[in-house]
C-alpha cells in the first residue's frame, strides 16, 4: 500500500477527516476531532503511526519487525508501521483497530452522531 491508498481508504471511513496541524510535513487522519492516524510526507519511506491496544502493540512489535513504538508518540498506545513492508491487508486492519479504538472512547453522543452520518 502507498500513500496515496493508504489516504483513500482512511477517507473513506466514516466521520474522518484530513487535517496538517503539525505543519506540512505530517498528515494526521482523525474521526470525529480525535487523532488514529499520521503519517509523514517528507520521507521516501511509507510510515504510518497508528494507535493501539497495549497489550496488542507489544505482541506486534515481537512478531513483525517492521512494527516499533510510536516514533514521537505515546510508546504504550501507538505503534509505528512500515507500509513499504506490511501487507496492504495487514495495514488495513491495524488502521480500522486504532479507528475503532478511538471511536470506541468518543462520548456516548459523539458516538450515536458518527452513526448518523
């Protein structure tokens, strides 16, 4: 999967936008106001920054060398993803696990208005 993909599937999850407030070189992919997703545009390489689960982010980072700690974020709750070596199947999945991580912590009410658009 590369960037331009990896952009199309986020967009077409519900309730999710594309914004650059860390300035122009990291795109951050959020649904409704709260981050899942960054990703920078100034590297040849394909990353990708994707919250999840605790217990789950060690097990991956153990299994699958491209998977490490959240470069620059909460090393408990995100990891970071080589897209140039993860399967675009495998990418996917662990890009809808950090959406439904962080949908699932939205208010009761932001979470019956995303069901609503």
């Amino acid at each position: 999967m590369n960037i331009e993909e990896f952009r199309d599937f986020c967009l077409s999850m519900k309730g999710v936008t594309e914004e650059l407030p860390f300035g122009p070189d990291t795109l951050v992919y959020k649904v409704m106001g709260k981050m899942f997703a960054l990703t920078g545009l100034d590297t040849e390489t394909f990353t990708v920054n994707l919250k999840c689960d605790p217990d789950r982010a060690i097990q991956l980072r153990e299994e699958f060398h491209y998977i490490t700690p959240g470069y620059h974020m909460n090393k408990k709750h995100w990891n970071t993803v080589n897209g140039d070596n993860a399967s675009t199947t495998q990418l996917k999945e662990l890009t809808e696990h950090s959406y439904q991580l962080v949908v699932s912590s939205l208010p009761k009410k932001v979470q019956v208005e995303l069901q609503n658009l």
